[in-house]
C-alpha cells in the first residue's frame, strides 16, 4: 500500500521534482510582476510613467487615431443635441469593479425597506386618488418571513426556537436579562424601544407557577436582539449628564435649566412650582450617590411620615387608559396598526358610482332627476320668498298693519284717478288748471291780434310803425333805393313835412339810413347769401381758362444762343457749331463743400482777388453771341452781360472764334467792349510772334531773379517784375488762386510757360560763372546765354520799361498783408523800388543798405 | 384712296400690369413695349399678343420707354426720378441714371442710340451719354419753364415740349436753341416723316401742326376730348392722318390736309376709360392705343 492509496487527493500533482535537476528558470522577481487588466495592459505603471494605464495606451485616442466629432446639421437631418453624461468620458477602468464608478445592481439611496411599492392605480370613478374602499379592505398579506413562520407553527407574540420547559425558559430569561442589565449599565446606550419590550415579557412570565409538570413545553420568549444606538458623544460609558431620570436614556438633550421653574403634582393634585435656588444639594451632605443625575423635585419630599406607595401614585392608571376591566393597558408599542380583516365580494360585483352619469348626454336615472331637482328647486323659487305678499309676510314676521297718515291716504286715493293738470285744493277738490290756462291764452291772443292788427306782417318790416307818417316816409325811401348821401337829403326834403326842424330831418335820414341797413328784408340778406347754381355754373365756365379762341394761339419764335456739348456734338455725328468755339454757357459747377474752403476763403476770396487783365489785341474781336429774333420781341431777347471776369481762355476762345464765324444774317451786339489797351499791352502784342530770343526783355522783366536784383540794384529799375506774377506762378497748389484758369496755357502765355523753367536754370548757371561778370556798357543784370544773344532787332528801351512799371503799379494792386513771409521781402523791394523811382524820397537805411551792397558788389570783384 | 380706310382693332392685348402708362413700338415696329403703373416693363408681340418679356427694376410707375435701333436695349423712365437702360434679353438693368430732381416723364433714343435725352418733372433735359459708364449727364438744358412732356430727337434736332406752352428745338448743328411758344400746355409732340412738321397735343383740346422752320401753325384737329389728362397723339407712317387719344374711350383720326374726323375709333363700346397712350407704327399703318390696363392694336383695313 502507497502513499497514495491511502490519501484522498484533490487537484494536478506538481510534477515530481528531480532532485539532480536544476530549475531551468528563476523564479520571477517581485517586482517584476506586474498586473495586467484583461487587454493584457499593463495595469499599474510606475509613479514616474503616469500611474494608471488608462484609456487607448494613456492616451485619450482610440485605435483610428483621436477623431474631433465634426458637427453636422441639414435641412433633412437635424443636428441632435448632445448632452454628455460622466461616463461617456471614462474609461472601461473606471467602469469596471475597482473604478471610480463600478457598475453593480445597488438600492437606491432613498429606497426603505418598510414602505411597500405602491402599485399605480387609476382611478377610474368620480373620486380621485385611491378608491376609499381599497384603503379600508386590505388584503390580509404577511411578509413572506412571517407566512413563512406561521406555517412552521408561529404566532405573533412568541419567539423563534425549539419549545422550551419552564426551566429552561426561565434560564434563557434570567440570561437575557442580565445581558440586557449588564448592556444598559456598562454598555452602550440602546435604542429606546428596546428598553420597554423587555419589561412587559418580564412581566408575563411572573405569573406562570413553578409546580407546572416539565414536559409542558412552552414556545420561548420574544426576545428582541439589541439595537445599540450610536454613541455620538465624547463622554464615558453610561454618562447621561444632568438629563432627567426619564430623559436620560438616549438623544435627548442634556442641557438642565436649573433656574427655570419646576412643576410638580401636590398631595392634592395641585401644580406646585418651585423657582428659586432654594433647592440642591447641601453643603453638610455626605451623600453623592447620584451626581450625575438631574435634581429633580420629584425626589424631595414634601411631607412629613414616610413614602407612600408609589404604585398609587402612578399617573397613568388603566383608567386613564380606556381599559375595560378585567384587562389590562398593553405595554407593548403598538406600531402595528394595520387591520387585518377582509370581506369578499360577490364575483359579479361591479363598482359603481350611481351619481355619475357615464357620459353628460346620457339620459339621467328618472329617481335621480327628480331628486336632483327637488335639491335645485330652492333656487328657483329663491326660497320661497317672493311667492309671499307683503301681508303675509307681515303676518309671520309678526306685524300688525297701521293706519299711516290720513292726508296721504287722502292723496292715496285721489291718485288713483287722477288726471292730467288736475290740482288738488285745500279742501279736497280737484280743479282742472289746464282749461282755466287755455281759456287765458286765447284771450292774450285775442288781444295780441287787436293791437298788431295794423302791422303788416306779411311784407317789409315796419320800424316806424308807430308813426304812420314816418313810416310812408320811409316806405318811399326804400323804394326809392337811394345811395348817394345828397341824393338822400334831397329826396327827404321833398318827402318830410315842412315844420320839420332841420336838426329833425337830419336825425330822421340818420334813422332811416341805419333802418335800411338794420332791417333789410329777408329775401335780401338771404339773396346776397345764395347764389342760383346756375350762376355758379356760369361762374366755373367763366373761370376755365378759354383755349378755342383761334385767333389767340400764335406760335411766337424765339431763338437764343445755345451751345452743345462737345460729346453731345460727337454723339450726334455733327460737327461742333462754330467750330465749338462759343462761348459756354455759365456753369456754376457747385463745388463739393470742404473744410478747406473756409481756409482758403479768407485769403483768396472771389472780392479779394483782382484777375490780371492783360487784354490782347484780339479784343477788339466780336462775340459769337447773337439773338435772333423773329417776331421783334425784344423784351425776350437775353443778352448776356458782359462777363466782367473772363478768363483768359475766354479771351482766346472768342478772338481765335473770329475767324470761324460766319456772321449770321441778323445783328450783332458785341457784348464785351474792347478795352483801351495800355501801351503795354500793345507792345506785348507788337511782340507776341517775335522768336523767343528777341523777347528775351520781356522775359527778363518778368523772370528776373530776386537774388539777382539785390546784386543788381541798378537794373532793377529797368527790369523790374510783375511780382505777383511770378508769386502765383511759385506759389503751391493750395496756395494758387482758385479763379485762375488751370488749363493749359496758350498763345503767349504758352510760350512763357514753356520757356520758364529753362529760362531760371540758366540763370543760375550765370550766376556760378558770374564770380567776375564783365558787362559791356549796354548790357545789365546776368548774361544772358550765348545762344539768346542774337543781334537785336528790337530792344524795348527805357521808355518801354518806365511804362511797364507804371503799369504795373496800376495794375498790380498790392495783396492784403497777410502774404507770406517769403514773399514779404521782396515786396519791400518793390516797394523800395517804386518809392524811389516816382518819388526821391529815400529813407536814410535805405541808403544805407545801398551803400552797403555796393561795397559787397566791389568786394566781390 | 388708301387714306379713307378706317383704322379696324387687330388685336386686344391685356397686360396685366396696372394702367398702362404708355406704349411705344420698337424701331422696327415689330415689338410692343408697355410700361405699367406696376413699376414693369412689358415687351409684347401685338401680332401674337404673346408676352416676350418683362423688365422689372424701377421703384415707381414707368412713364415712358423707348428700345434701342438694334432693339437689343430698352431705355425706360419712371416717376421714381430715374431712367432705366435695359438689357432686353438678360432682362437686366445695365445702367441706372438718377440725377434728376423729379420724376421723368419721357426718353428718347438719338438716331443711333448712343445718346438719350430725359425729359423730367424738373423742367429739365438731360442729355446722357449711354456709350460711357458716365453716371452724369452730357449736357443739362434748364430752359423750359414747366415740366417736359414729350421729346422728339431727330438726326441734329432735340425737340421739347413743355407744359409752359413752350416747344424748344435743341438745334446741335445750327448751335441755337429756338423756342415755340403756344401757350398752351404742349402734353405730346410727334414728328412727321419729313421732319419738317411737328404734330402737338395741346391741353385746349387741339392738336396742331406746327412747322418748324418758320413755326408757323399750320393746322389744327379738334372734336376730341382730353380734359386734363396728357393724352398722347400721334401720325400714321404714311404722313396723311393724325391720330389722337380721347379722354372718352375713343380716338379720333384725322386727315391732315382737311383737318377732318376722318373717323373716331371706339376702343371701348362704354366709352370708358381715357385712351391716353398711343404709339403710330413706323413703317405700317398701325396704331397702338393704350386704355386702362389694355393695350390695342389697331390698323387701317
């Protein structure tokens, strides 16, 4: 016989081990075990490498890789919203039994064991809520415990055991009780019910006598376990503070006022309070039993001869208690309250509200109706109340109908056949006032007849009716319908008796004149108000303004000057007329508002600025504005006025126009009259087709240098320059003279345009070169270049240049003060200059600053 | 004598497009256009009566329109101060000028479309350059007194007829601007085929024949009624008869020479509604009269 015979065996056998081998392999080291979670992930990392394994490989992806859910939204499908729990954002981990949130089946947090799941009822009768009835029959339904025990032979009341013999059952108690005592005396605090129950099984078994034969076994005592309460304090076991005996058990609280007022049952039932300090424990008292106790004044005594038995005294008496005799007041807690009793119902019953009607429109039950309406009739009737008359109503409220007043029962009855305008006298008669009114009348009447008898209603109104003869009078004067104020008198003279005074017959036409006015017959007043619509229709034809009178539509010529626009002309395919060289018509282009206007108003102003007039020979050229008129109406004619500020593109326009117009048949009037022209002028013009060269003088008087005339005083009286010309010319953009004509220039003003810029840098290469200038005896100011020095044909002399700077002085009205700097200095100049060459008056720093440049201009030689 | 035919309706087209404000043929007469008090344009065929298209874009009633001399353009105004220049197949706006002061009440096409000249409520013509994108108006003449009624542009002339009783000759060649006074509110002027003679409605029932080198009047057509309204007249291709709308659902022709009623078309039997808008064929003896929201073709036997 083996081993293994012998031995049952359970489970694999390791293999044996053979003692000459060596295990192939080490056993692994601890810390090289590592757990995994059912993936085969390595489950708890290191602290340096994150801790947890969590999501796809620590990272939130998944296996395609971390994918942003991209919002969608059509018109056939809608967006849905999305409402995100926790654990959509929680791993498997997290989820699973260890996790932060494991899933298992769990009680609810307010699930109660003792409140039953109440089966959702409806209701289907008048009544809502639950049907009385079914709250009143319960079904009788233990728990399945107690179902359970009852068939096994248990009944409420007994405790759960084998049977016991009364000796066994009163060790079992005796046990029970000093576990229960050493429990409320040592251990911890138990719940109040449990402390009660005991007593009264206690109580019980006392009565049972021990001569009871052994083999009577009893069911053993209900004993119910401990229910210890929670210590929630911090004090020792079994310490209650100063709470009352009662209140000393458990949850109370333990806070004594000792100074409130105690009330207390006397000896004869009385309340006895007790307030003050008068009460305690005594200095000289050696007893200190009960310290922790409450001092209550139940322990005192209040009267003399020791205790009564307390058994009497005990407040609650079965009596209190509504038990019958012969029973005895139930210790136990009645928690359960539940009736258990039932009543079947007949199968065929069927529940029924006999009130209610099924639908609204099914015909009522002829008992209900009428009952229905027994209980609505009050409302109709109203109680009954108005069925009564007075008197009976009188009758049950116990009045006694009196005699009122005699006089008003007078009226009472007279009223009742009263009539109309009927009054009543003193002495009860009834006269009819109305006929007594009527008879008065007609006689006022009658009498209103007589004395208006005379007046003539019927036709004019008679205001002097009292005087028959005034009234003739008057008669007459309105026939005769006089208006002039002689005319009056006259006709009155004729008419008025002749004892009149004169002052009566004045006063008389006076009268009659304001009557005429006064009382004018009504069809008059009335006739100057309405007019027959006839007239008025008359009137509407008169108003309308009469078209068929043939002879008056004369179709009257007028013709004027008119000029296309050049586009237009293009447009049209036509050639402009005149060779588009009329005159525009004045187009007063409104010019956008600017702030820079303000800023530019206050030195260019339209009155402020007088325009060069350098008038040309062309002057004299007539304009191409001609009105032509047929029918000789010249009141029609416009002439235009002479454009008193006519650019110099006008001038040109109209003289070069001369040429191409072909004088129309009718007459012209020249609109602008040729000025005198200024010798100037005329020199200018003699010029004007010269070569360039030979004008060099003009040039020269216009574009002389102002560096150039501080070296050269001398010249400068010869050539000195239209100042403002050249200002405008330099000036900036902003700064130059909105008037002035900005297209580009023509005829000579061309050529000195062009010729300008070239003019100023061959001056200042002079100027370089002229570190030593040698001028010949007739030459003044700068060389001029090689090139312009042609032998001149015509020179303008002195007398030329003396005119163009008296011309100048007339034409070149001085700019107000407020010039620029810069160019201030050289008006000094000028007006140096002027003032020295019309009048010898040099001031004496004048003299000095010439004297001055004079010795600078031989230094520099 | 063609002449004695009488003008018989050929067709009656209901335009569906409010009052019809005005009528005009295209250059070759083959198209209707209508303007409507509905803010539209509508281009009809008046063989077919069919609808070819409608140019919806202005903000108030058009007044008058006229399509281009390769019909491939519409100019239209409106009481809403603007013109319109169509695009008539895309149906699109291409241009739209607004730079008058009131509303327009008539446009016209130069010979050769490159140039249309408004007449406004403003008193004023307005000479557009419809080649450019210029938003801005060539050349403005401020002469008229009153309103312009009606335009009449031939090769070298732009004519205006005001309600100042005024008719100006805008004379581009000659550089002169002549001016017809009538005195009498002018609602309508249309010019012969010889141009040398314009047919005018005057607002004292009368329409008049005025010849324009010496603006002589030269005869006058009366028996029609027009009360207030502007009734446009017009004169048949062939230069013998005027015709003039009747603010009693008729429209009278006239022979020219004699100054007659040749005939009075009853357009409506009721005699009711104003005939008001008329547009004479340019090559055919065809009329069109426009009565509320209808418009009817009419030619002569």
């Amino acid at each position: 016989m083996t081993d293994d015979d012998r031995f049952v065996r359970f489970g694999t056998a390791l293999d044996r081990l053979n003692e000459d081998e060596i295990p192939s392999k080490k056993p692994i080291n601890i810390e090289d075990q590592i757990v995994t979670d059912e993936n085969g992930r390595r489950r708890f990392h290191g602290a340096f490498t994150g801790g947890f394994s969590a999501g796809y490989w620590n990272t939130v992806g998944s296996q395609e890789g971390w994918k942003p859910q991209t919002f969608k939204s059509s018109r056939s499908e809608k967006a849905e919203k999305l409402s995100r729990k926790p654990t959509d954002y929680m791993d498997d981990d997290d989820l699973g039994e260890f996790g932060i949130a494991p899933q298992r089946v769990q009680a609810k947090e307010d699930f109660s064991k003792d409140r039953k799941r109440k089966l959702q009822q409806q209701s289907y009768g008048p009544i809502p809520g639950v049907p009385v009835l079914s709250q009143m029959l319960e079904p009788s339904k233990d728990k399945v415990a107690v179902r359970l025990l009852k068939k096994m032979g248990w009944k409420p009341g007994q405790g759960i055991g084998a049977r016991q013999t009364r000796t066994e059952k009163k060790t079992v108690k005796s046990r029970n009780d000093r576990e229960m005592y050493v429990m409320q005396k040592y251990g911890c605090e138990l719940a109040p019910s449990t402390s009660r129950t005991t007593g009264g099984t206690r109580d019980a078994s006392d009565q049972s006598s021990s001569s009871e034969e052994e083999d009577v076994t009893f069911a053993p005592d209900d004993f119910e376990p401990f229910a210890c309460a929670i210590k929630s304090n911090t004090f020792g076991l079994g310490y209650t503070g100063l709470g009352g005996l009662k209140e000393s058990a458990v949850g109370r609280s333990l806070h004594v006022n000792l100074f409130d007022g105690i009330e207390i049952l006397d000896k004869s039932n009385r309340k006895v309070s007790i307030r003050g300090q008068a009460f305690g424990v005594g200095a000289l008292e050696e007893e200190d039993e009960d310290i922790y106790e409450k001092d209550d004044m139940s322990k005192y005594d209040f009267e003399m001869g020791g205790k009564k038995d307390k058994k009497k005294k005990r407040p609650i008496s079965d009596q209190d208690l509504m038990v019958i005799e012969g029973f005895q007041g139930s210790s136990a807690n009645s928690v359960y309250h539940k009736k258990i009793f039932s009543i079947k119902l007949p199968l065929s019953f069927v529940p029924r509200n006999w009130l209610v009607r099924k639908t609204r429109f099914a015909p009522m039950d002829e008992h209900q109706n009428s009952l229905l309406r027994k209980s609505v009739d009050h409302r109709k009737r109203g109680l009954g109340r108005h069925d009564l008359k007075p008197e009976e109503r009188g009758s049950i409220l116990g009045e006694s109908s009196k005699k009122g007043n005699p006089w008003l029962e007078k009226i009472a009855q007279r009223s009742l056949n009263f009539e109309k305008s009927q009054v009543i006298t003193e002495k009860g008669e009834e006269v009819n006032i109305y006929d007594s009114a009527k008879k008065e009348n007609e006689k006022v009447l009658e009498k209103a007849l007589e004395i208006t008898k005379d007046i003539d209603t019927s036709g004019v109104f008679k205001p002097f009716a009292g005087n028959e003869e005034k009234q003739a009078r008057y008669d007459k004067f309105i026939e005769a319908k006089l208006k002039d104020d002689d005319e009056i008198t006259k006709f009155l003279d004729d008419l008025q008796p002749f004892k009149m005074s004169p002052w009566d017959r004045e006063m008389e036409k006076k009268e009659f004149v304001q009557a005429r006015k006064i009382y004018q017959p009504l069809q008059g007043i009335m006739g100057e108000r309405f007019v027959t619509e006839a007239t008025v229709v008359a009137e509407k034809e008169q108003e309308k303004p009469k078209y068929d009178d043939k002879n008056q539509v004369i179709v009257s010529r007028v013709k004027k000057m008119w000029k296309p626009c050049s586009l237009l002309c293009k447009r049209f395919n036509i050639p402009e007329p005149f060779g588009g060289s009329m005159i525009e018509e004045k187009t007063e282009k409104k010019n956008k508002f600017s702030v820079f206007d303000y800023l530019e108003t206050s030195i260019n102003k339209k009155s402020d600025f007088v325009t060069p007039v350098i008038i040309p020979k062309a002057k004299e050229a007539v304009k191409p504005l001609v009105v032509q008129t047929r029918e000789h109406k010249d009141e029609e004619v416009k002439i235009r006025e002479p454009v008193e500020e006519m650019t110099a593109r006008d001038f040109f326009k109209a003289s070069s126009s001369t040429q191409d117009v072909v004088n129309p048949p009718q007459t012209q009037k020249p609109l602008v009259k040729p000025k005198p022209k200024t010798e100037l002028e005329m020199k200018i013009e003699e010029r004007k087709d010269q070569h360039p060269a030979e004008k060099k003088d003009i040039f020269k008087a216009i574009f002389d240098d102002s560096e150039e005339e501080e070296e050269s005083e001398e010249e400068k009286e010869m050539t000195t320059i239209p100042q403002e010309i050249l200002t405008s010319l330099t000036k900036p953009a902003a700064e130059a003279n909105l008037l002035r004509n900005t297209s580009p220039p023509r005829g000579i003003f061309a050529a000195l345009f062009n010729s300008k810029p070239k003019e100023k840098t061959e001056i200042l290469k002079e100027n370089e070169k002229e570190v030593v200038p040698d001028l010949g005896p007739d030459q003044y100011g700068p060389k001029l270049p090689d090139n312009l020095l042609k032998p001149k044909t015509s020179d303008l002399d002195d007398k030329l240049l003396k005119l163009l700077k008296e011309s100048k002085k007339e034409k070149w009205v001085e700019k107000s003060s407020s010039e620029k700097k810069s160019k201030k200095r050289k008006k000094e100049k000028l007006k140096k200059k002027r003032s020295r060459s019309s009048n010898d008056s040099d001031s004496s720093s004048d003299k000095r600053r010439k004297k001055k440049r004079k010795k600078e201009k031989k230094s520099r030689k | 004598m063609p002449a004695s035919l009488d003008l018989e309706c050929k067709k009656i087209i209901e335009c569906k497009q409010g009052a019809v404000r005005a009528v005009r043929y295209n250059v070759d007469g083959s198209y209707v256009l209508s303007c409507g008090s509905d803010k539209k344009i509508k281009l009809w065929n008046p063989v077919t009566g069919n609808l070819l298209k409608t140019y919806g874009g202005h903000a108030d009633e058009v007044t008058d329109a006229q399509g281009s001399c390769d019909s491939s353009y519409i100019i239209s105004s409106s009481l809403d101060k603007s013109i319109i220049y169509w695009d008539v197949s895309t149906g699109q706006p291409v241009r739209r000028l607004r730079l008058h002061a009131g509303g327009v009440s008539c446009v016209k096409f130069n010979e050769d479309s490159s140039i249309a000249v408004s007449g406004s409520k403003d008193h004023t013509l307005m000479c557009w350059d419809i080649r450019t994108r210029k938003l801005e108006p060539v050349q403005v003449m401020k002469d008229a007194k009153d309103c312009i009624t009606a335009i009449v542009i031939n090769d070298h002339k732009i004519i205006g007829s005001s309600l100042d009783g005024c008719i100006r000759h805008y004379d581009i060649r000659a550089g002169e601007l002549t001016c017809d006074k009538i005195g009498i509110p002018v609602t309508y002027i249309v010019q012969t085929k010889d141009e040398q003679c314009l047919v005018a409605a005057c607002l004292d029932e009368t329409v008049r024949l005025i010849d324009n080198d010496n603006s002589g009047l030269l005869s006058e057509y009366k028996g029609h009624k027009t009360e207030d309204f502007h009734v446009e007249c017009g004169i048949l291709s062939n230069d013998a008869q005027i015709v003039s709308g009747s603010s009693e659902g008729s429209a009278f022709v006239w022979d020219l020479l004699e100054a007659k009623i040749q005939q009075e078309v009853f357009i409506n039997d009721l005699r009711k509604g104003v005939v008001h808008s008329l547009a004479t064929h340019p090559n055919n003896n065809e009329v069109v009269f426009a009565r509320r929201g209808d418009i009817h073709v009419y030619g002569l036997g």
